[in-house]
C-alpha cells in the first residue's frame, strides 16, 4: 500500500475577481521509503500540493489517503492527532515560534503530544549534531540566522520520527555546504531508516538524488523521467 495517495485533487483560490487552480486534478503516490522530489517554477502550486497532502490545508474536491486512510474525511481531532504521529513539515518560511528557543522549538512535537522528552535524547543528539546547531539551541529564533532558523525547522520536523516528511525547500536558504549537510542527513534517514521523503526543491543536487521527480507546472503535476 501506498504512504501517500491522492486522486484528483483540485485546490483553488479566489484572488478578488479571479479564480486560481493552484492544483489541478493532482492523482500521484508515494511509496513507503521512497524519497519523491517535486520541482517547477514559482507559483505553479507546489506548497499548496504538500500541505494538501500532509493535512494542512483541505481540498475542494478529490482525495487524500495517508496509509489507506482518507484525511480528507478525518474530524478535526482525528486528523490531529494522525498528523502528530506521522507527519513531519518543514515550512518554505520556516514558521518557528518566535518565543521559544531552538531548543524549545525542535522539541515542540513532542510537549505537543505529551510524549517523554527523555525518550528522544539520542534523536536529538543526532539531529542537532548533523545539522550543526549545538551551540545555538538557547538562542530564539530573531538571534539565528536564515540558514540556522531553516536547520532547526528541519530538526522539529523528524524529532518525532515521523512516517513521512514534507519539506518545502529545505535548503532554499542555505548555501552550498549547509545544503549538503541537509542533503546528506536527508539520504542517511533514506537509506539508514527508510524515512519517507517528499521534498519541494530547485535544488538540482536534491533532485538528482530522488528515487522519483515530478514537476508542478501551473496546478498540474507530471512525472520527471530520470
Ligand atoms: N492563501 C492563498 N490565497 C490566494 N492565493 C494563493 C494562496 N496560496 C497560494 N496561492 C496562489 O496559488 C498558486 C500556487 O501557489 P504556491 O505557493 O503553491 O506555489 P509554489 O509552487 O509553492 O511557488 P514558490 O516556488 O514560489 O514557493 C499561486 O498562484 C499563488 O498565488
Ligand atoms: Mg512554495
């Protein structure tokens, strides 16, 4: 069975007069372990598709299964707490609450959840190693960097293990050798754990280590060939 099914998904938005289909009848799957990039130019609804897909926002129309069950059908408590246990986002602006200090922010899944932080020491010690933060977990998000608030974005979202991680350009904002190190923390959690992978990219470095691409053109989603 598939982690990840959509079929026929439509989003659309009214921008005063206008309509906007920022996603078009979008049917694709991801496997369980697969890493999925998803490319296209700006504006063409690639955030909106994975924040569909993750539960984030809801569809006008179509369907979104995460392991056979329908989100879209999900009260929202439901979908809470699935999402909790599954899903791990890493947002295009980083969203980090702005009162809360790396560390605070990296361990918000699991105060969340009501989950024993003790539990996730070595998680954590993994995480913020590899992404190079350990001198800056009691720093608040207005005194970290562009690149440090993206890494610690990226460590919230795999704290908790999450079955599948969304990234919205994980290294948008990182230059050359911090991307790598997201790049390579994000094949190590492929190949060493199987973490599922969906991740929105320009990266061309990303792209071309996916199992699968896609592009997003103008709300419609096509398959890359390699
Ligand atoms: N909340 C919103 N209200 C109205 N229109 C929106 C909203 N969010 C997105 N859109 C529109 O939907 C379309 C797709 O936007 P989206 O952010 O998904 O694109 P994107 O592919 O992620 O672009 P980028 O690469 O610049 O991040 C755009 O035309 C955008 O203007
Ligand atoms: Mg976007």
């Amino acid at each position: 069975m598939a982690i990840l099914e959509t079929r026929d998904v439509i989003k659309q938005y009214k921008q005063y007069d206008r309509v906007v289909t920022a996603v078009n009848h979008v049917s694709f799957s991801v496997e369980e372990g697969e890493f999925t990039a998803i490319i296209g130019s700006s504006g063409s609804g690639k955030s909106t598709l994975i924040q569909l897909c993750a539960g984030l926002d809801e569809p006008q129309a179509g369907h979104i299964y995460l392991r056979g069950q329908e989100i879209t059908q999900m009260s929202r408590d439901e979908l809470c707490r699935f999402r909790g246990k599954m899903i791990g986002f890493v947002f295009q602006e980083h969203r980090l609450v702005p009162y809360l200090t790396a560390l605070e922010n990296i361990l918000l899944p699991l105060s969340a959840a009501d989950r024993d932080v003790e539990k996730y020491r070595e998680r954590l010690r993994m995480l913020v190693d590899t992404l190079g933060l350990s001198d800056r977990l009691n720093h608040l998000p207005s005194e970290l960097s562009g690149g440090q608030q993206q890494r610690v974005s990226i460590a919230r979202a795999l704290i908790h293990y999450p079955s599948l991680l969304f990234a919205d350009e994980p290294t948008g904002n990182l230059d050359k050798e911090s991307a790598m190190d997201v790049l390579n923390l994000l094949l190590r959690l492929k190949n060493e754990l199987k973490q599922t992978l969906v991740v929105v990219t320009h990266d061309m470095d990303i792209a071309a280590k996916a199992d699968k691409v896609f592009r997003m053109d103008n709300g419609d989603l096509r398959p890359v060939m390699k």
